[in-house]
C-alpha cells in the first residue's frame, strides 16, 4: 500500500473531507501527537467507580459464574 492509498484509508476512517488534512496529522512528530491526545483526553468513569463496583453486583457475580 503507497502512502497516498494509506493516507486515502485513514482520511475516511477519520471522516475529513480532504486529504491534505490527514497529511497535517500524519505528518506531526511524536511530541506533538502526544500533547494533542492528552489535551483530548477526559476520564469517563470517575475515580470512587473505578474500584471493581461490578463486583459487589450479586446477580451479576452469578450470571458470570454460570457462563
């Protein structure tokens, strides 16, 4: 696969209209990719659900043990 064909695949994976601004991101350095996906990143469970709260769910404990 060329790297104009690639371009063309991740353009619409990522829905932009032209490739030319696919190019711009695929052309970043690491760095810049790094900060850029930091600076979207938000956590979508808050911290007090992130201890395993699945596992006080009795009914659910039991369909899961009988799979």
């Amino acid at each position: 696969m060329s790297k104009s064909e690639s371009l063309d695949f991740i353009r619409d994976i990522l829905g932009h209209v032209s490739v030319q601004t696919t190019d711009v991101y695929a052309r970043a350095d690491s760095k810049q990719k790094r900060e850029a996906l930091e600076k979207a990143y938000f956590d979508v469970i808050p911290e007090s659900d992130k201890e395993k709260s699945w596992k006080s769910n009795s009914s659910l404990m039991e369909w899961l043990k009988s799979l």
